[in-house]
C-alpha cells in the first residue's frame, strides 16, 4: 500500500472506495520489484490523496478548498454542527469522506470511507457537499477530474 508491504488480511480490510488504483503485477515483474517474497505476484495499492495535506505522486496539483487550509478550517468551524447524540455519547475521531471534484470544481459521488459513529461521518459529507465549489486539480496546467479523500476532525472539548 503506497509503496510499504501490508498483509493479505490487512488488504482485505481495506475499503475499495478509498484506493486511487491498484496493479497487479506478474510473477517476473513482481520479483524484480520486490524480490523472493513477491515470487507468486504481487498487488500495488495506492490510496486516495488526501485534498490540501499530500503532494501527489504525479506532481499534480490537486484538488484544493478556496482558500487552501486555513479557509478549510474556518469554514468547518462555522458550518459544522456536531450532532447531539455524538455530543450524549462523547463521540470522536476522524470521518475520511472520498468524492470527485470535477473539472469545474463541483463536489460529485461523496462516499464515507471511515465512520465514527453517531452521525458523524454524515456530517462530514453533509458539510462537503453543501460547500463552496473546489479548486480544481491540473495536469500539465489544465483542469482535470480527480477523486480524493478528506478528513475531518470531531473532537469534543
């Protein structure tokens, strides 16, 4: 996974919407990559970037939030709403939410990859998809489509 070995059972945990791609490569191909330990093949996994925090391996730009990091951050802090029974039940942790941004910066196909609990991860696409058009990613300097992954913290003070 994004270069690092992971186990069989570790990569059946893992949630298909939240990989950009995957390749498999054959038995010649694998050992020369891998070595011994890859004589049967092997699959490279890569993950979705994460919008505003990764470089991307392409050395694309990639999606962003108007405004970047900071504007990302004021913007959570004025729409979010945690929900109440996350609040009764002292709920935390990090929602990951995968969708596109289109060539003209909308927000499409909004999926929860990982969920806290109690409404949580809801909120967190909920509050991607109500927000302002993105920044596109470019290859080469033009518009591309691209799929990535956005975390959003709940944390109870």
């Amino acid at each position: 996974l994004d270069g690092n070995p992971i186990s069989k059972a570790a990569m059946q945990d893992l949630n298909p919407e939240s990989l950009e791609y995957d390749v498999l490569l054959g038995k010649e191909a694998a050992m020369e990559k891998y070595g011994e330990k890859a004589s049967k093949g092997a699959y490279e996994l890569y993950s979705l970037p994460v919008a505003n925090s990764w470089e991307n391996k392409d050395k694309q730009q990639l999606p962003s939030f108007p405004g970047g990091k900071e504007q990302w951050s004021v913007y959570l802090q004025k729409n979010l709403r945690y929900p109440d029974v996350a609040i009764d039940n002292g709920t935390m942790g990090i929602a990951k939410i995968a969708f596109t941004v289109t060539t003209e910066g909308f927000i499409k196909n909004l999926v929860i990859i990982e969920n806290p609990g109690d409404g949580l991860g809801e909120e967190a696409q909920r509050i991607i998809a109500k927000g302002p058009k993105w920044v596109p990613a470019k290859k080469n300097g033009k518009a591309i489509e691209k799929r990535v992954m956005s975390l959003v913290t709940f944390r109870l003070e």
